[in-house]
C-alpha cells in the first residue's frame, strides 16, 4: 500500500497560514489524498479530499503537487481550535480502507 | 442530527472476558468500519464492512470478532484472544464502499482498559 509521510510536529501562531506538508511518493493513479485531524479524545474529522486539481472548502485548502507525489493543507488563519493532530491519507478502492500513519501534531500560539 | 453513536465511552475488561462495543450509525452508509488508535499513534483497521451480513478482516483481527446483522449497527468484541486490549477504539462509516472519494465519518471512541 502506498504511503504517506508528515512532519511529527509543527508550530504556528494565531491568525497567521499554516501550510501542512505531506509526501505521497508511491502513491497510484487512483489514489483520492485525504485530510483528516483529530483533537484529544475524539474521532478523526473529515478536512479536504482531492484527485489531482487544488481544492477549496469552508475548513481549508489543498494544494497536490503536479506529480502528486506531495500534497499540503492550507488553513489560511490559524485559530486556537485548529489545535489537532492532522493526518494526510491516501485513500484507495481496494478494500476501501484508509491507511492512517502518524499524523502532524499542529500546535497554535495565541 | 445524524451520526454514529459509540458506547460506552469507558469500558473495564477483566482478564479472560469478552466485551463488546457498540457502535450506530444513522446516516444510511452502507460500509461500517473499527479502528483501533494506541496512544501517540495513528488509526489501524480492525475490521470492515460493506454492507448487510458481510464482514472482512482488517490489518490487525487477530482477536476480534464483529458482526452486521443490521445496517444501522456494527458491533465489536473484543476476545480474551487478544492479548492487549488497552486502547481506543474508534468506529467509522462511509455512504458506499469502493468509491474513494468519499470522506468516512466517525464516532468519539470507546477507552477499553485492561483491570
């Protein structure tokens, strides 16, 4: 299965873009790119999804490289409760199953 | 409002005793899927459902049994077999599997710790 890797961590401040990477090296043609983050003690929520064009939603943005190998969300201002765990997961048809790895943790200064 | 419900939110397992774990959902998804998250970790699969009466194995369902007698429910037991249970186990639906394009949504977790 095709893998995602993301940076353990990251800091932002209030107010302020945060732009979350994420490496897809091995991902196939018909991988969907899905963000979901997770506060303490819940479920993971739904973010974004996308194939191959950016994508906009209410939440954020996501940008996917022209090669997809690399993807990032955009949270374009950075609130206190934008304070969660952020997972980027490729999504495949096979078993329909999500492949979850290790997250960013995405802390936010006031 | 629609959802999936879990319960209990915290529940006690006692060596050599099964539990179960509900888990609910009223969105009219067809496919039910367990994850199950240990600290400071991502999600692993449990097991998965794509509709009515039919189950498949996850990554990690050594120890665990499921079933999907109805479409609303897709409950989870956890078996003496399985030998660290302590963790949070997380239910998820989608409204139709093998489409990837659709987001899953989730419960808030049942906490299964070991007494």
């Amino acid at each position: 299965d095709a893998k995602t890797t993301q940076p353990n961590s990251m800091e932002s401040n209030e107010e302020e873009p945060v732009h979350l990477p994420c490496n897809h090296s091995t991902i196939s043609g018909t991988d969907y790119i899905h963000w979901y983050r997770q506060l303490p003690s819940q479920g993971p929520e739904y973010v974004i999804h996308g194939l191959t064009s950016n994508v906009n939603n209410r939440m954020a943005s996501l940008a996917i490289a022209e090669d997809r190998k690399s993807s990032t969300l955009i949270l374009h201002r950075a609130t206190l409760r934008d304070a969660a765990v952020y997972y980027c997961i490729l999504y495949n048809n096979a078993g329909n199953m999500l492949t979850f790895g290790g997250g960013t943790r995405l802390m936010v200064k006031p | 409002d629609g959802g999936i419900t879990q319960s209990p939110k915290y529940l006690f397992r006692k060596e050599g005793q099964n539990v179960t774990l509900s888990c609910e959902q009223n969105l009219n998804h067809d496919a039910m899927y367990w994850y199950r998250q240990d600290p400071g970790q991502g999600l692993r699969l449990i097991y998965y459902s794509q509709i009515v009466n039919d189950f498949q194995k996850g990554d990690i369902a050594e120890g665990y049994s499921v079933s999907r007698e109805k479409k609303e429910s897709f409950p989870l037991t956890v078996t003496s077999a399985q030998k660290n249970p302590t963790a949070f186990y997380l239910c998820a639906s989608s409204p139709n599997s093998g489409l990837s394009n659709q987001p899953q949504h989730f419960g808030d977790g049942t906490r299964l710790s070991i007494l």
